[in-house]
C-alpha cells in the first residue's frame, strides 16, 4: 500500500518505513495516518492559497462623477468633494495625454 502512494507522499512514507515494522503494522492505524496527512496536507494548502490571495495589492480607487441633464446647472451647485475629484481626473487626463508619443 505504502508504495503506490504517490510522490507527495514520500516524506510520509518513508517516515512509517523507518520507524515501524511495516509487516505487522496494522492496515487501519496506517489508514488513519494516511487521512490525517491528507486533512492536514489540504488545510495547509487552503491557509497558503488565502495568504497568497491576502498579500494581493487591493484594488485601484476609481474615480466617479455624477452626470447631470440640466442644461441649467452650474459648477457652483459641486460640493468640495465633488470639484476636487474632477480636478483629480483633469490632472490625471493631462498626464496620460502628455506621456502619450505617436
């Protein structure tokens, strides 16, 4: 049984070969340990995979105006707010237009 477990199981293996009498070790305390390793080998896994996924870089901050269908509205009706997020997107148009080479 020990040697038709794949190479993820070496270390295991080889482990249980070492330190016990393989021909008298009973099937199910060796089933046991198997499923042990096996829980244990996909929880560190699992926890590698969300680490991973935790040091990714958050996501870019956008940038959204409100549009308006009054023809009548003016720029004095902006809040603070709302006028410093459009000279944020001004700045940010200019640059990309300046570093833009034909």
């Amino acid at each position: 049984m020990l040697r038709s477990l794949s190479e993820d199981w070496n270390s295991l293996r080889m482990l249980i070969e070492n330190t016990k009498d393989v021909n008298t070790y009973p099937l199910e305390e060796l089933n046991r340990i198997l499923i042990m390793y096996e829980l244990n080998n996909a929880e560190t896994k699992e926890k590698t995979r969300r680490s991973k996924e935790d040091m990714k870089e958050p996501p870019k901050r956008q940038i959204v105006l409100k549009s308006t269908n009054d023809e009548g509205s003016s720029n004095t009706n902006m809040s603070d707010e709302e006028l410093d997020n459009l000279v944020l997107l001004v700045k940010k148009w200019r640059g990309f237009r300046n570093n833009r080479r034909f």
